[in-house]
C-alpha cells in the first residue's frame, strides 16, 4: 500500500464528461408523475369501493344466515312446552329429548359474525377518517379473526353434522326433525 493512500481510497474517477448524460429536467417528468398519481387514485379508489362492497356482502350473508337461525330458535322457544294431542297421545311439536345446543351454537356463531361485520360496515359509513382509523387496528387483528371465522365455522358445522345423526331412527336436533 502506498504511502500517502488510505485504504480504500480511490485514486481516480471513472466519469469523464463524454459519458455523463444529466437527468432531463424536473418539468418533463412532471406530466408522467401526474398521470402515474391520477392512476394511483383511481386504482385506490376502485380497491376502497371492492372492500365496502366486500364488507357489505359479508354483512349481507350473515344476516341471510341469522334470520333462519333466529326464526327457529324463537319457534322452538315458543311452542316446545306445548302438548299436542295427536291420534290420542300426548306430545310436543319437537322430538322427545330434542337437543338443541347445536342450534343455540350455530345461532352463537351467526350472531357474532354479524355483529363483526356491522360494526365494519358502520366504521366505513362514518368517514374514511374513522375507516382508516378501524382498519389500522384491524389490520394486525384481521388475519387472526379470519383463522377464527374459519374454525369456528368448522367447528360449529362438524358440531351441527353430528347433532345431525339419528339416535335409534331418530333425530334429535330442530332441523332434522
């Protein structure tokens, strides 16, 4: 190593003024930039409309499967105490020893998707303020809510098949009977 050097000091230059060409000037990319942005709106735009529309659908479902659930729980409720005679013997509307846990688990969890999705779509009606604020929160939160959907939805439809299945013939739960 010479003398005079520090180490990795570098002698010489490898630009010469034949190879510099200098960037074109700030007001010819000024256009191009703009039109990149109006693009970006428009992109971000459509994917906040996908997302309330998402949102809005997802309310829409588990309202579809509320409603059914509620009527039912609410008409076994209401008549399971009433004594029927029929060919004259005694009996209720539903099954002897009906077993409706897997209704009220099933209604549970119909329940608190909906409520999930409401309280979503009621952030997003409030401003895009306050959607973004949800979402901010939401956003590490989201992923595990998902997997929780998910398996509470397979659990409550494995606890629902299996309360499906006929005890000696029969079955026992509101729906199949």
């Amino acid at each position: 190593m010479l003398q005079n050097q520090a180490p990795f000091a570098s002698t010489g230059s490898s630009l010469n003024n034949e190879a510099y060409k200098p960037v074109a000037s700030y007001y010819a990319h000024e256009t191009e930039l703009d039109a990149l942005t109006i693009d970006d709106q428009r992109l971000k735009q459509r994917i906040r409309i996908l997302k309330l529309a998402s949102r809005i659908t997802a309310l829409a479902l588990s309202l579809a499967t509320l409603i059914p659930l509620t009527m039912t729980l609410a008409k076994f409720l209401l008549t399971k105490n009433q004594v029927l005679t029929v060919d004259g013997a005694q009996r209720t509307a539903w099954a002897k020893d009906s077993r409706a846990w897997y209704t009220y688990a099933y209604f549970g969890v119909a329940l608190t998707s909906f409520a999930f999705d409401l309280a979503i779509v009621v952030a997003y009606f409030r401003g895009v303020k306050r959607a973004n604020k949800v979402a901010s929160v939401a956003a590490w939160w989201s992923t595990a809510v998902q997997v929780g959907h998910v398996l509470v939805w397979v659990a409550s439809a494995a606890i629902y098949r299996y309360g499906k299945i006929p005890v000696d013939g029969k079955f026992r739960d509101l729906w199949g009977w």
